[in-house]
C-alpha cells in the first residue's frame, strides 16, 4: 500500500560578505527559494533550529564567522504515493537534491500524512 508522508530536510547554506545573522537568514532563504521556484514551489524553506548544549533551548541555526554565515535550512515538501518512509525520504532527497546541488541536505523527520476518504 502507498502512503503519503511530509518530509523534513536540513540545507546547510553558505552566505559570504553578510553583517548580521538576520540578513545571513534572509538571504539563505531568499537564494534556496530562487533555486527551488518556480518548479518546486511546493517545497517550504525556513530557518532551522538547533538546540542549545547548555540549556536545551531551540534557537536560530546560523553561525556567524568573519563575514561568513553558515545558515540551517529546514525545507519541508509532500510526497505521495511512497512506498515506506525510507523511500519518502529518498524521493524528497532527489527531487530538492537536483535543484540544490552541491548543498549538503540530511532527513530530518518523515511524517505518515492521515488517509483522508473522499
């Protein structure tokens, strides 16, 4: 049986020449979605989060050094029609890896959607 499932991954995006985090957010989301529109303009892209070592809580995952930001994308699509959720994930790795090459991305959650009867 085919399900569907929403699919998480995580873009680590490199932006040179920035000033501040929230410009270095702003752009990395800005330039994922000039790459993913308009074909996949399904996909959602947002700032990632990432979780403090010392007090456990969630905050923006962008590092800044020198000028240079490496930005945690959260891109988050819908795939139907997957075998497991194993195979949703592949599929969501191939179809945003070819739009984003060279931009490394790893599965951060697969979530079986709820079968909806018509």
């Amino acid at each position: 049986m085919l399900n569907n499932y929403r699919v998480t991954l995580e873009a680590a995006w490199l932006v040179k020449d920035i000033n501040t985090v929230d410009d270095a957010m702003g752009v990395a989301v800005a330039e994922a979605g000039k790459r993913l529109n308009p074909d996949l303009e399904y996909v959602e892209i947002d700032v990632g989060s990432t979780q403090c070592p010392a007090c456990n809580e969630p905050f923006d995952s962008v590092f800044m050094a020198a000028n240079t930001a490496l930005v945690g994308l959260a891109l988050e699509m819908k795939v139907f029609d997957a075998e497991n959720e194993e195979h949703a994930a592949r599929i969501a790795k191939s179809v945003i890896g070819k739009a984003l090459k060279n931009i490394p991305l790893n599965v951060v959650e697969v979530i079986e959607l709820e079968h909806v009867e018509e």
